[in-house]
C-alpha cells in the first residue's frame, strides 16, 4: 500500500542535455535534486527500453533491454571511454525542446561505439559478470541487434529463412560471424545498466522511489517476438493470426489498432508463466514500483485479424487473470503494481483489479462530462488508486481547456474553481492534490502551464510524438517551492 504522497510524470528523454536527447547522467541528478526540493516521493517514467517504430517506448526492440540513447556521454567521458575531442562538433540537433531522434541515433551510436573499443578490455570481467547475471535474455538480444543492423535495420521477420526460424546451424552460423557486433550491443547494456542503477540509488538515497512503466505487449519486430515465438499468436510462417488494439468507443470510433502481436495465454500458462515471470522479475531490478500498462487486457483483450485496416473487427479474448498474479506472488513475493485500467471496463476487468488490490487509475482529464456522473471526479475517489491530472497520452491541462468543448470546461471551471491569475493548470493540480487517492502525479508539462505544444503522444498518429524535452531554465527553485507549497498544504 503506497502511503499518501504524489511525484511528477517525466520521460528521461524529456530531461534537459547538451546533446540531444535527455541521458543518465548529471541532469538526471539534478531532476531527483529538484524533486527533493519539491518534496515529491515519486518519479514516473515511461519504458525505458530502446523504442522502436514510430519512436515509441511502447514499440520497443526488447523489454528487457535498456535505450543506449540514454546513456550519458559526459560521464563516459570522465571514464576515460571517450575525449572532449570527441564530443565537439557533433550535430545532435539544435532545438532545446525537441528531440531530433534522426539526428541522435546517426550521431552518438558511433560515439559508443568508440567506447567499445577502449572499454570491452577495461571493464572484461564486469561485462562477463553482467552477461551471467542476464543471461535470461541478453544474448538473443545481443544477436538480435547485431542481426538487424547486418540485414539492414530490417524487422527480423523479412530476415533469410534459416535465422528467421532459429534454425541452429543458422544460428550458430551468425554467432560467430557476428561475435563482436553482438559483444558491442552487450557492452551498451553494461553501460546502461550500470548509469540507471546508480541514478536510481541516487533517487533512493533521497527517498524517492521510480515508478516504471510495463507495456502489456512487446513488438512484433523486437528480440522477445523472435526469442520466444512460441507463446505468440503467430502462424507456421513466424506472422501474427491477430493483433493488439481496442474496440471503437467515445474517442474513436473505429477504435485503436496498436498492431502488437497476442500472446498465447495456454501456452504460457503450461509454462508456469515463465516468460512473465522472468519479466517482472527484471523490471523489479529496475523500478521501485510497477504500472501495467492496459492491466485490462489481462482479463480480456481485444483480438483483432491481421491485415485488418482498423480494430473494428476484433473480438474479445480471455487473458489469465488472478492465475498470472497468483504465479507471481508465489515466485516474486509482493511486487508493488500500479494497474492501468482505463477504458472499457467491465465487472470482470474491476472485479481482478478488486481481486489483485493493486491501485487503479483515474485521470482529472476524463472527469468533466456534465451530463454523467463520473468515477473520474474527486469526490468519487477512493484511497488506493493513484490520481493524474493526465497521463503521456492526453493533451496538456492547458491544451485541454483550449479544445475540450465549451460545456465541459464549464464543468471543470465551477468544479474546481479554476481562475486565470492562479492559472488553470494549478486548479487541475489541486484538484488532484487534494484527492483521497493516496497517490497524485501530474506531468511537468502541467506544472509549467503548457499548452498543446508541450503533449509527449497523441495516440494512433506518428511523427511528432515523444519528443518533448523541458529546458534546463525552467526547473527554478521557486517552481520547485511553489509545488512544495501545495503538496505540504495536502498532506502529500
């Protein structure tokens, strides 16, 4: 049960960097300083994995891999692993609240890889110890990487047959031609883990703990599909029979096509979950608590024929309910979960919430139709779930109040008596900060007053999304007093 309290919703991408693209490193730091000071207990973050298509965290290349994008060049620097020298003159991008992710991957692979040439004998033994310690899944995912980079960033199944299917004289045919391209992408996760480790005790030593975010499916193109193609609803060929989305509803009305393959539950069910718990069990190392991520689909999900142009045709499927959570506790312990269960929800997706005890969610955004009575609204609260003024998918606050229609900001205004000198987003944030809910989290975007222009995703498009980054000017430490202020005025 997580004491009253609240923390700030942030991506690492979105942390100020001179090169490019928020890392590990220093300013990390100093966002847990700001916290502090801030007197929140909590960071939340997304996936932290390495994103894949369309640059989403939520599409990534394994689940278990950290995004070398993230590792911090200045700290590699003091390392010895590289030189000032090589760090001038490199063109990350040059807008401040962007991240240009073309422009980072062409230009800092090549400056880790520079590393693993000095590093992979500096550091022979703690790479191996680390290998040992991952051995679950590090070296498909280092196979994977170095196959995909050698069929030209192709997804692995458009790969030749042999290593499509993991036949072993294929497999270890590429093993060795590709030994040290694959000793390199293992070298990167040595690095990372070891720079989220030591941001994460950083945070623990001031007693803020990391929420993490688990996505309930992995990508198809990504080293988990290809390692364990066995427990996915895919065909004799290694392609998906149907995908991940979510039925039509009131915000779309064809309804969401994510494109994620399903997993085959009676097959992991007879393999006591083992995949699962391998998982759980790796983002416990990396997070102090757990948000599942459409905890819905774990009663039932949305099963949608491949090849279909929208989620219009899926169906409802049985997932493994209390049957993975009780596997879970047996082999793990307690884990401390956050379920994220907003959409359609039906007695039986409550009932499992209920049933598991984990938090819920409920998110001040969704709150504001005047003509229902919403489990969104304040007053509707209960103590174990965790309140937002909106999450990583929902407009700002203040590009909320621009766009929502005229009658439910009207609703919101008389509600939370919302007024321009104190500033909309503020009434949103005491709104939730005043909540029973035990926990309140609010994105910086909603701290700093941000319209439209500062929303990290808007689900079902790409091109612009997950590039939003905060300018180092702009974590004062009167922001820092002022969040401070509300959050000792309520007990948080």
């Amino acid at each position: 049960m997580i004491n009253r309290s609240s923390g700030i919703l942030m991506h690492i991408t979105s942390l100020p960097s001179p090169y490019g693209i928020g890392s590990l490193g220093r300013e990390a730091c100093e966002f847990v300083d700001f916290l502090e000071a801030a007197g929140q207990k909590f960071w939340q973050v997304l996936p932290i994995t390495m994103a894949g298509y369309g640059d989403s965290p939520y599409q990534s290349l394994s689940t278990f891999a950290g995004n070398p994008l993230f590792i911090d060049l200045k700290l590699l620097e003091e390392e010895g692993l590289l030189t000032e020298q090589d760090l001038e003159g490199i063109d990350f991008g040059n807008n401040e609240e962007k991240v240009d992710y073309n422009k980072v991957f062409a230009n800092k692979l090549p400056l880790l890889k520079k590393t693993f040439l000095k590093g992979k004998e500096k550091y022979k033994e703690e790479i191996e110890d680390f290998r040992q310690n991952h051995r679950e899944w590090i070296e498909d995912y280092g196979l994977y990487m170095a196959l995909k980079f050698h069929f030209d960033l192709k997804p692995w199944y458009q790969w030749e047959e042999g290593i499509k299917l993991r036949k072993s004289d294929a497999v270890n045919k590429y093993k060795e031609k590709l030994e040290k391209e694959i000793n390199y992408w293992i070298f990167l996760q040595f690095l990372f883990y070891r720079q989220w480790g030591a941001l994460k005790e950083y945070a623990n030593k001031k007693k803020i703990k990391i929420i993490g975010d688990l996505p309930i499916y992995v990508a198809e193109d990504s080293a988990d599909t290809w390692g364990n193609s066995e427990i996915f609803l895919l065909d004799t060929n290694k392609r998906p029979l149907k995908v991940a989305g979510c039925p039509p509803d009131a915000f779309s009305k064809t309804g969401q096509l994510w494109g994620n393959p399903l997993y085959r539950w009676e097959v992991l069910e007879k393999k006591n979950y083992d995949w699962w718990i391998k998982r759980i069990a790796g983002s416990r190392k990396l997070y102090d608590v757990i948000r599942i991520d459409h905890f819905r689909g774990l009663e039932s999900f949305w099963a949608v024929p491949y090849g279909a142009k929208t989620a219009e045709a899926g169906v409802w499927m049985k997932g493994p309910g209390m049957k993975l959570f009780h596997v879970i506790k047996d082999q793990l312990g307690k884990v401390d979960f956050i379920a994220e269960d907003l959409g359609f929800l039906t007695p039986e997706v409550i009932t499992l919430r209920e049933e598991s005890g984990y938090p819920g969610m409920k998110v001040l955004q969704f709150a504001f139709s005047p003509n229902e009575e919403s489990i969104y609204l304040p007053h509707n609260h209960i103590r174990n779930c965790v309140v937002y003024t909106g999450t990583h998918d929902n407009d700002t606050v203040m590009g909320w109040i621009q766009k929502e229609p005229e009658a439910n900001v009207a609703f919101a205004q008389k509600y939370l008596k919302l007024d321009e000198e104190e500033g909309c987003h503020w009434g949103f944030i005491r709104g939730v900060w005043s909540s029973v809910a035990n926990l309140a989290i609010a994105p910086l975007q909603d701290f700093i007053g941000l319209g439209s222009g500062g929303r990290m995703n808007t689900p079902s498009t790409i091109g612009d999304n997950w590039r939003w980054r905060v300018r180092k000017e702009t974590l004062t430490k009167g922001l820092a007093k002022k969040i401070y202020e509300i959050t000792k005025l309520y007990s948080r």
